[in-house]
C-alpha cells in the first residue's frame, strides 16, 4: 500500500522541552494507524504539527509524496487533513447541520439552510454516522456530540482523519459504537490516525502501531503480531525500565492523615468525595488513577491551595485543615507541583530568587523583613552543587533551564527546608531519562531520610516502582489501597476503572 | 532608551519633511530645557511630579497591575493638601507642610489603592476600570469643590479655593520654579528602589507581578498584595499631588488639569518600571515639554511636535518585543510560500 501520510524525523522543541525529538511516521492509504505512548511522549505536540497549529522545527511532513509545509490549520484541511480534537469545538446552541456546515455554508449571502441539512443528511448516510441534523448540539450526548465532530471534518473533504483520544470523553458502549464508525470509514478508503495511552484499545482498532516515548518513535508493527507485553515494554522503554532498587524500610509513625475530606471545584462540582488516608515516616504513598479523577484537588487540599468542603487533614498530629498554604509549607510540607512552569517556578526570576520564593521570610534569605543577597546566593550555590543542577550559576533566569533543570530547582528547593511530608505531582513528567532516575533516586533518598512521601503519576510503572503502598484514584474516591510490592499493572488498571477485584478487597478497608 | 533615540530619528525625519531643520529644532529643544537657570529650574520641577506619579504606576506594574488612574489620585493629593493646607493654622510651617504631605499621600493610596484594591481582590473587578474610573470621579469632584458656591471655593470670581499658608509652602532653591520637592521625588525613588529589591514585602509583590500562579503555591496572599501594591501605587500618585500643589500653585484651581498623571504611564513604561530609570524618564518627558516652548520659538516648529515623540516612544517600548517577532514570522513565511504552493497543486 502506499504512503498517505510520512512523518520524517521531525523535531520541535518548547523552552525547556524536546516536545518532538526525532519523530518518523508513516500512514498508509486505508489502514487504521494507531500511536501509542504514555502522556507526556509528545503525541499531542505531533498531532498540532500535522493539523497545522504548530510548524516544525526540523524535519518534514509528507502527503501522498509531497512535502508540505502548514502555517495555519486552515492550510491542513484545505490539504485533507481532518483533526478531531479531544475537546469538542461545537457551539451548543446551533444544531447539528449549523455547526457541520459552519465557516463553509452553503448558499450565497443567504444561508441555506435546508441546503444545509440535506447536505449533512447526505453525508451521514453515506458514512453511516447517524444523527438528526436539525438537533440542538446542547440536547446530544457526549457519544454524538464527537459524531458531529467527525461529520465536521468530513464535510471538508478530510481524506485523513485524526482522533486524539477519543474514547477518553466516551462509555463503553459509545467506544464500541466509534469503533464501528472507525471500521465503517476505513472500509470507504479514509486512512485513520488514532491517538491513544490504552493497549486494549490500540489492538482492538488498529492495523498498525507506532510507539512514541519521551518525544520520539520507538517503534512501528503491525498489531496483530504485538503482544500487549511488547508495547507495554516498548511504551515504557525496556532499556530504561526503572526497576530502581528500593531497600527494604521499615515505615514509621503517621505524618499525614487524611480523613473523609471533600473538595469541591469553583463551580461547586465535587472533586473529592470522602477520601480518608495516611502516610507514614520512610514510606512513599503512590496514587495512581486516570487523569482528572481527583488527584490534583486532593493534594491541593492537603498543601492548602484550595479550600475543602468536608473532612480533616492532620498533619504532625495537629490538625491543619484550616492553615494559610504559607503555614503549611513552614511546619514541613513540600510540594513539587504538576505544572513547574505555571506554579514551581517563577521564570523570569533567577536561581536565587527562586530558591527563596517559598521561604523569603525566614532565615537565612531575610531577616527582619530586609533581603539578605549574600546569604542566600551561597545557598543556592549549594543546591545547585548538591543536585547537579545545569548551568550551575545563580543568576540564571529559571526560564533559561532545560526542564529537567527547572524540576532539580524546585525538588532541591523543597528538600532542602527539611520537610517532614513531600508531595510531588508527575514530578518526572516530560524528563528525559536520566532525569526521571536522578527525581527517582531522591525519592527514594529522601525515603530512607525518614520522609512521608506522597507520590501522584500518571505513569503506572513510576508508581509501581516506587511506591510501598498504592492508593487508586477513580471519580473522587479511593477505590483501594494496595501494597507495592505485590501490585501488578492490571490491578491497578482495573481498580483506575472504579472496579475493584474480589482479591485486593482484604488486603486494605478503604472508605465506600 | 533604544525607543526614544529611535523616537527622536524619526521626529527629525517628519521635521525635516515639513521644511524645518531638525538640528536647529532640536538645539531649540535643548536649549529650551537646559541653556538657563531659569529653564533648568522649569524642567526640574516638571520632572517631580511626572516622577512621583511614575514611581506609583511603576510600582502598580511590578505586580503585574495597571494603575491608569494616577490622574485622578494626584488630584485626589491635591484637594486635601489644599483643604489641609488653608484650614490648618498656627502649626510650624514644616510641620504644617509635613500634614499636608501625609495627607494628600493616605488620600491617594485610599483612592488609588485600596478601593479599586479591595474590588480587585475580592470581586474581581478590573484595575483598569475601576482607577480609571475613581480618576473621574476626583477630577470632576475637584472641580465640584472650587466652582462658584462649592465648598472649597475662595470667594471672587475665579473658580479656585483659597492659598495653602504661606508657611506650609516648600522652598524654593532655584528660581522661579525648583523647590525642595526636588527632594521627595529623588528620595521616593531610593526607598521604591530599596524597598523592591531590598525586602521581603517588594520580593513577593515581584512575585505577584511575574507570575501569580507560582506565588500563590508559594504561599504569598495574592489579594493582600494586589490590594498592597494598588494602595502603594495610589500613595505615590497622591504624593506627587501633595507635593506639587505645596510647590507651585498653593491651591486648588479651574484649569488646573495637568495631566502628569496620563505621561506618569509613559514614564514607567520607558523606564521598565526602574526606579531610577523613572526619574530620568520623567527628567526627559520635562524636557520635552518645556523645550517644546522654546522649539516653537525659535525654529517656528509646532510644539505639538514633542507630543509626537511621546507617542512615538510609547509606540517603540511597546513594539520593542514585536519587532523580532515580525522578523521571525517574516522569514519563516517566505521561506514556506513556495512549498504551500506545489503541495496544494498536487493536493486536489
């Protein structure tokens, strides 16, 4: 079959991050092409590449043998290519053929808009998407709302269609309906690409996956002869498969206890729905679950960013539920935030400046309200010596750090104030892989310290291989806590589904 | 700086277009400004209050906010060291002076600060409307007060309040115009500068301003210090008020719309919200307007001229991080022109 789409060696780098490092892809007229890697490997960054909301920074992008080269998104579907975005660009209020048709209507000054439903009547016959054009978006469901999106692209005459993500928004059963669809358009000729961090899915759908990992492709095959193993290996990296050595470590007294607290976002919508945890001395807690089931919130709560809506944090004994964050941070929590960029680090200040944003008020980097510029120059000085942190000069600009960089700042800034708790959010999140083991060994470091650690990834493998008990995330709630060391992927993937196994339910009570 | 000498290159160019010399007006401009004792004296004492005002919008940018209603807290100083300075008697006269100081100051960070401050952080009403908002109601209120039957009004037929006492007046160094308040404007800037870089207070309203997320996660009251930097900003906008109605007009008067605190804007922004830069900022936008006179004189060149090498110079500070952008976007648009092309050919 010959190529629709290649993708050759194209890079593109943000300030602190290889995005897309050396990126090959080849996508065949007719064929269901799945790319596979976990968050973070840059298949986002690929997919704006190819549908024109970013230009590449090296290398080139082929259709059907041409190169091209897109400004605009605009020029990418103009050149067939279709993108369904994870998040749904529809208006509500408009009905289903008003939004299809939107931006290309037809009709002259007058819109046309019987012309427009028999347009898309047409159109969902023909490809058996079907849906009631003259509905109201607002009344569809999540499952029909992505129909439309598709229908959107196809009325552009996409002869590529991309899906990112797509079933992460859908239920089983809408999954299985696009699955369908998926089949139903591949018969037609239309090449599909189809993003993904589910092996089960990928091997349902595709007739060929390529691997992507930490910004790069890893590896193409055809999935019928890839076990889920083997992606599984390739998804992580076998070469960099960081079974790190944990010591055996006995855990200590409770630092952290959480019980049944509830936290609820801005638009009053429960986040957190009556978590009760602990974390002990010398123990790392990982919790593991889908992105967006809570965990952010949960953290927030505990370091006080955020208010909660019910329940107790007692940290040390004292119960802190009501403590300014500043507070906090001073009685020993520590908290490496998921973003760095947005919330670590304050970019345009200099190394010096941002070892002592969370401690400017106290020794050594003030006293009695004056600044103390020498004293906290040689501290810094020094955590950049202890954590071999890249260039090792003080009055660099955050900003002007790789982001492996930037994450040694803000884990040397937090360790050294001595915590008794750590928080650390995806700390290893878009590193390279000397990195993530250098994060992983202070971890562990700071473990044999006799720190509580609370420890939330989205890489399955970081948590379990660090974590001496696992707590699972799903829709606000801890669906369980399971030991480390007996933890396997499927478990935890099952128990991220809400669905807890007969087995695991002795091993720790949990709340409802 | 790279904006004003570019500013002042193109000013020659539309001089030299309209059939002027542009040496010879610029000789005008700076002779205007600085060839006399007596120029000297102008132009230094414009600068205080441009530079206090500035120090204040400055102050309000560190933290990431846009106080555009100087004027109206510069008025705001104004009538209540007026109203201090008149109504009060028998006090020392430095220590007549120093009331009305303080006054016109707490007046200004009131006005400037903490009610827009508190309707920021707390309701999250926009800065930007909200000072403009008060600069109105003070401007209009002022001249409320000194109107024909108002109650600040002297009696007579001019719409003006009575003099502050002669004893609260600040000293005059170098006539006719340079007074002592020379010195407020340099001492400001020393304490805005120390304080900034020096305590902890001016390391996190930096913060603030460069990034509220991180400050937020680092513990720092964003709505204490959006409210402490407006508040701030408004006792500085106040000051120069207080300042230069103690200075130069010793009251309250019809026409007395200056509008230092509209360039104070200008001034901060040339400077980059330094300090220091602000007080050679405001020396500079003096200049202008006191040479513009001269200029005018001399070379017959429309002072109106300096107006526009203050737009142009606000128009290179803003553009100074959009001129690389363009060149870049420039380049990688032709360098792609000719693929798009060939690829859409072939593509239908």
């Amino acid at each position: 079959m010959a190529s629709f789409l290649e993708v050759i060696d194209v890079r593109k780098y943000f300030p602190g991050v290889k995005a897309n490092d050396g990126v090959n892809l080849d996508v065949r007229a007719g064929e269901v092409h799945a790319i596979l890697g976990e968050n973070g490997a840059g298949k986002s960054t690929l997919m704006k590449l190819i549908s024109g909301l970013y230009q590449p920074d090296g290398g080139e992008i082929r259709l059907e043998g041409r190169r091209v080269q897109f400004d605009s998104p605009r020029d990418a579907i103009r050149a067939g290519i279709g993108m369904v975005h994870q998040h749904f660009m529809l208006i509500p209020a408009l009905s289903v053929a008003d939004n299809i048709v939107l931006g290309d209507e037809p009709g002259g000054i007058r819109y046309d808009r019987r012309e427009a439903v028999r347009r898309v009547r047409a159109l969902s016959e023909k490809y058996r998407l079907s849906v009631d054009p003259e509905a109201r978006v607002a009344r569809l469901s999540v499952g029909l709302q992505q129909r439309v999106e598709i229908l959107k692209v196809l009325y552009r005459r996409a002869r590529l269609l991309i899906l990112d993500e797509p079933t992460a928004v859908l239920t089983p059963q809408e999954a299985e309906e696009l699955f369908e669809v998926v089949r139903h358009l591949k018969a037609q000729g239309i090449p599909i690409l189809f993003i993904s961090h589910k092996l089960d899915e990928v091997r349902a759908i595709a007739d060929r996956v390529t691997v992507m990992r930490a910004g790069r492709t890893v590896d193409t095959l055809p999935t019928a002869d890839a076990s889920p193993q083997e992606l599984a290996n390739l998804m992580v990296g076998r070469e960099v498969v960081l079974r790190v050595e944990k010591p055996e470590q006995r855990a200590g007294d409770v630092v952290l206890s959480v019980e049944n607290l509830s936290v609820s976002d801005a638009d009053r919508r429960p986040r957190v729905r009556g978590v009760s945890l602990a974390v002990r001395a010398g123990e790392i807690l990982g919790i593991a679950g889908v992105d967006g089931n809570g965990q952010t919130e949960l953290v927030d709560a505990i370091a006080g960013l955020i208010p909660v809506s019910g329940g107790r944090i007692t940290f040390l004994g004292e119960d802190v539920t009501a403590l300014p964050p500043g507070e906090r941070t001073h009685r020993g929590i520590a908290y490496v935030p998921q973003d760095r960029q947005r919330d670590g680090l304050v970019l345009d200040f200099t190394l010096v400046e941002n070892t002592m944003l969370r401690d400017v008020a106290h020794p050594p980097f003030s006293r009695r309200g004056l600044l103390q510029h020498r004293a906290a120059r040689a501290h810094t000085e020094k955590l950049l010596e202890a954590f071999d942190v890249r260039p090792r000069d003080p009055d660099r600009k955050a900003g002007d750090l790789s982001g492996g960089n930037q994450q040694k700042v803000i884990l040397a800034r937090e360790v050294s104030r001595e915590p008794s708790l750590l928080i650390a959010v995806q700390p290893t999140r878009g590193l390279d892989v000397g990195a993530i083991e250098g994060i992983h060994r202070q971890l562990l470091r700071l473990r044999q310290a006799g720190k509580a650690i609370l420890l939330v990834s989205l890489e399955l493998d970081e948590i379990l291989s660090l974590s001496d008990r696992i707590a699972v995330m799903h829709h606000g709630q801890v669906v369980d806590i399971v030991p480390g060391d007996t933890a396997t992927r499927e478990q935890i993937g099952l128990l991220m589904t809400g669905t807890r196994s007969s087995e695991s339910e002795v091993a720790q009570p949990s709340n409802r | 700086m790279l904006a004003s000498v570019v500013a002042i290159l193109i000013g020659a160019v539309i001089a030299a277009v309209l059939g002027f010399n542009p040496l010879a007006a610029y000789g005008a401009l700076v002779t205007g400004a600085f060839g006399t004792s007596m120029a000297l004296s102008s132009t230094l004492a414009g600068a205080v209050p441009l530079a206090l005002a500035g120090l204040g919008v400055a102050v309000a940018f560190r933290a990431g906010l846009f106080n555009i209603g100087a004027e109206g807290q510069y008025w705001i100083g104004v009538i209540v060291a007026v109203w201090l300075g008149y109504h009060l008697t028998g006090l020392p006269g430095w220590l007549h002076t120093l009331v009305c100081v303080v006054g016109a100051t707490l007046a200004g960070g009131l006005w400037g600060g903490v009610i827009p401050g508190l309707a920021k952080a707390y309701r999250g009403a926009h800065e930007v409307i909200t000072t403009m908002m008060m600069s109105y109601i003070a401007i209009y209120f002022g001249q409320y007060l000194i109107a024909a039957g108002g109650p600040m009004h002297a009696p007579g037929y001019n719409a003006q309040s009575p003099q502050i006492v002669k004893d609260a007046w600040l000293t005059v160094l170098l006539p006719p115009q340079l007074t002592t308040a020379v010195f407020f404007a340099i001492g400001a800037a020393l304490v805005v500068w120390w304080g900034t870089f020096h305590t902890t207070v001016g390391f996190r309203l930096r913060a603030v301003g460069a990034n509220p997320h991180a400050a937020r996660y680092a513990g720092i009251s964003v709505p204490v210090y959006t409210v402490l930097a407006l508040g701030l900003s408004g006792m500085l906008a106040g000051l120069a008020g207080g300042v230069q109605v103690l200075a130069l007009d010793h009251r309250l008067m019809w026409g007395f719309n200056t509008g230092y605190g509209y360039t104070a804007i200008v001034v901060a922004l040339m400077a980059r919200n330094h300090p220091f830069g602000v007080l050679l900022a405001a020396l500079f936008f003096s200049a202008l307007s006191t040479g513009g006179q001269n200029m005018q004189m001399v070379s017959q060149l429309p002072s109106s001229l300096t107006d526009v090498l203050t737009g142009l110079i606000v128009f290179f500070v803003a553009a100074e991080r959009i001129v690389p952008l363009t060149i870049a976007w420039y380049r990688r648009r032709r360098g792609a022109r000719a693929q798009v092309a060939s690829a859409r050919e072939g593509g239908r």
